[in-house]
C-alpha cells in the first residue's frame, strides 16, 4: 500500500528494528513441556523500528527509516515492504547474515507473547556516513530499544545535535542509561514498562515519576487508553475504543507512530492522542504487525464517526 506523496507531510525518522514475524495463533499459550494445536501460522513483516515507520507512513508522514536486514531472503522481502509503504529506505543497510525474526504466539484473547532474535538489528551499533543528513530536518525521531543501546544512543545523541525531538519506546524494557534518558523529549512507555521503571503500579504516579526525567510521557495502558503528561501542564487522558480485538501485536507501535504524525501536523495532545488511538483500534481489529495499520483514510473514517 503506498500512500499518496503529500509535499505538506511531516518528516519522520525512525531508526529502528525490522523483523520477519513468524506468528502462531493459539487458544492458549503452551507452558513449558506442552505441546499444542495452532489453528494458524503466519508470515508477517513487523520489528518495532519497522512497525512504527509504517504506521507514521499510513497515517500521513513522510518517513524516513534507518537500521538493518540481512542477506538472506527475509532481508528482501523486508526492505520490499517499507518500499511498499512508501517509505525512505536509503538509510536501511544490508549486511551479511540472517534478518531479524520475531517469533510470536498470539492466544484467541488477542494477547501475544513474542520472542526477538535480532540478527541484523544487532549490527547497528552506530550511524553510518550520511544517517545524520537523513535525520535533519525530521519533526521527529523514533527510537524503540530493539538495537543495541549504544546505536540507540548515537542516534539519540544526532537528534539532539540537529535539534530532533526524540520519541522513545522503551520496549522491549531495559534499564536505560543516564545520557540516554537526558537526549529523550518524549517518552511512551506502557504501563508495564512505566511501572518497571518507577516502581509505580498507579498510572499517574508513573507519569509524575517519570516526568522528573523527560520533559514529556505517555503511558499507554492498553484497552483503558492513555494517559499523557508534560512537565508543567495537567496530565490527559485519552480513551481507547472498545473493539473486537483480534491481534494486538504491534498496536502499541501503531499508536506511537500516529501520535507522531499528529503532533507533527501541528494538533494538540487530546487530538493527537485521539489519532493515534484511532489508528490503533484499528490495528488490533487486524491480525499481524505489519499488516494491520491503517492508512489515512481510515483513521480519518473512523474519526469522523465520533
Ligand atoms: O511490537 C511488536 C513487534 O515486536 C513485532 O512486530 C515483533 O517483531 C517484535 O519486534
């Protein structure tokens, strides 16, 4: 699906993890030892870095992407998808050896558990020659913690020197550095990963913990919605639409990509947050990573419906 070239559509980074999801959908999780019928398998792009490009790039951002595939047919098949959506790819390198795969198990509830091999995603230990002209001039960079941290942190670290604002996912959750933390404008975490960095279970005593270290926080926290916060201003809350849920993989990536088109477009939080959950109510109506964002048109749809 290529969306349609808008000259007015806000440049978005992302530097950022691809993966092959190879999905399974279950019942029920095995447990260990167990073995269990699947009722489906599916072979999906995903990777968070990749899955957030494809969402700001759907739902109206001109978007940049920078990382990793391997040489194998994956690496193919995966660089053919961001081309697809319409995507900059001249940032996305290819080295020898496998891409990364995403194992994931998704239940019938719509609850997925997932294993990441990186693969090439652990290649990108830096920025190449000519990643900080692909970054100037983004609205915003998105970052996810899917790479190594010290290619996280370079990025970060040109973000901050071409006056980037830096959106980050800290997932999957690890403990993330003093200087990392300091090069952050906007921190989305969910509510896990809130309460893993915080030791706060309650969603407004996580965004107040953690706005004494970045400037700006959402916390999504699933089908209750949102809660977003900035230092100095009333903490929002956004509300999640109740929908069949088919496959959530991904639909946190899906928020974090619209929520930065929106805000790049020049919307207020409530709207923004409105957007991106827009955007990810639909996403968890579709199975996959990859396969599930919607385009513009059908955020704007669903929008304009109340
Ligand atoms: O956030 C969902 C993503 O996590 C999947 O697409 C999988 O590749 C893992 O990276």
């Amino acid at each position: 699906m290529t969306p349609p070239s808008n000259p007015a559509a806000p440049r978005i980074a992302v530097f950022g993890s691809v993966n092959m999801d190879l999905v399974a959908y279950v019942s029920t999780a095995p447990g260990s030892g167990e073995t269990v019928w699947g009722t489906r398998f599916a072979q999906v792009p995903g990777g968070k870095g990749a899955n957030q490009a494809v969402a700001a790039a759907r739902a109206g951002g001109d978007v940049v992407f920078l990382g990793a595939v391997g040489d194998d047919a994956f690496g193919t098949l995966l660089r053919g998808n961001l081309v697809e959506s319409g995507i900059e790819v001249s940032g996305l390198r290819t080295v020898p050896g496998a891409s990364g795969v995403a194992h994931i198990v998704v239940e019938s509830s719509g609850d997925n558990s997932i294993i990441v091999i990186p693969g090439a995603n652990g290649e990108v230990t830096g920025l190449r020659d000519g990643d900080e002209r692909l970054l100037a001039g983004s609205a915003a960079l998105l970052l996810q913690l899917e790479l190594p941290m010290e290619g996280v942190i370079a990025a970060a670290r040109a973000g901050r020197a071409a006056g980037v604002p830096t959106i980050l996912t800290p997932a999957p959750a690890r403990e993330l550095p003093d200087e990392l933390v300091g090069l952050v404008d906007l921190l989305v975490p969910n509510q896990h990963e809130a309460a893993a960095m915080t030791g706060e279970q309650d969603p407004y005593r996580a965004l107040d913990a953690l706005l004494g270290l970045v400037p700006e926080v959402i916390i999504t926290l699933g089908e209750d919605g949102a809660v977003h916060g900035s230092r100095g201003e009333r903490p929002v809350r956004g509300q999640a639409r109740r929908v069949a849920v088919v496959d959530t993989t991904a639909a946190g990536d899906t928020f974090c990509g619209a929520f930065a088109v929106a805000r790049a477009e020049g919307r207020g939080r409530e709207e923004a947050l409105r957007f991106a959950a827009a955007a990810a109510a639909i996403s968890v109506q579709r199975p996959g990573a990859g396969t599930s964002m919607p385009d513009r048109a059908e955020i704007d749809r669903l929008l304009a419906k109340g």
